[in-house]
C-alpha cells in the first residue's frame, strides 16, 4: 500500500481540480441562461446544486491536503488517502452530473465543456483502485484501530 499512499493524494487533488471546473462552468451558464425572465442561479433547485457542489468540493479539498500533509510528515496515510482519493472521485462524478443537468439539454452538447467533464470524472473512481476497492480499505483500516 506504500506507494497507493503516496499517490492517492494526487488523484484526489486531480478529481477536485475537475470537480471545481464543473461547478465553475455550471455556475457561470446559470448566471447565464433566463427562462420565465430570470436566471437560473436564482431558482431554488438550481442554486441549491451549486451550494450542494461547492459543499462537497471543499470537503474533498481539506480531505486531500490532511492526506498530502500526512505524506510530507513521513506518515502512514492508507486510511486517509483512501478515504480522499474516494470522497473526491465520488464528488467529482456527482458534481460533474449535476452540472450536465443545470445545462439541461446542452448539457450533452459538445460545445459545452461539461460533457466530457463527466466522461472524465469517471475515471477517478476507477484508477489507482476503484471506489469499491476503497471502501474496503477504508473498513480493514478501521477494523485495525479498533
């Protein structure tokens, strides 16, 4: 697990990076976009994805720099990192989906950067050891401070 420890910080910084973008990009388009007159960003559902995003975004953030931290001080991070590199992955995928649907049907358009946002996420669920796998982890690494 030695080296998982060391480079799932950095997978988890990458799916902040991209879950950021995503919420950038859906908040700038809801500022944009009007129907019925009016922003979108002041619509209730819509606002309430983006603080939703923005929760979980920085969540994720403090998680992947205490795992980083715990690196740079010549600690043993399996728990940690497992659980940043999971967290982050996990909100990166759901923050890039609910920017697709703030953009609603260009969500889906390739002119629009939100797209591959989302088929990008999902490879931080997959490497360096999928969400599952982490999981598992995480457990086994409570079980032993028990």
């Amino acid at each position: 697990m030695g080296a998982f420890d060391r480079t799932r910080p950095s997978v988890g910084a990458g799916a902040v990076g991209l879950a950021q973008r995503a919420m950038d990009e859906a908040a700038k388009y809801s500022l944009e976009r009007k129907t019925m007159g009016v922003a979108i960003i002041n619509h209730q559902s819509v606002s309430q994805m983006l603080a939703d995003m923005a929760i979980g975004i920085e969540a994720s953030r403090l998680l992947v720099l205490k795992s980083a931290w715990e690196v740079d001080q010549g600690m043993r991070n399996t728990y940690l990192a497992s659980i940043a590199k999971c967290l982050a992955a996990d909100v990166a995928n759901k923050t890039a989906t609910d920017a697709v649907q703030i953009f609603g049907g260009n969500g889906f358009n390739t002119e629009y950067p939100v797209e591959k946002l989302l088929r990008d996420a999902k490879i931080y669920q997959i490497y360096e050891g999928t969400a599952q796998i982490q999981r598992l982890i995480i457990a086994r690494q409570m079980i032993q401070k028990l």
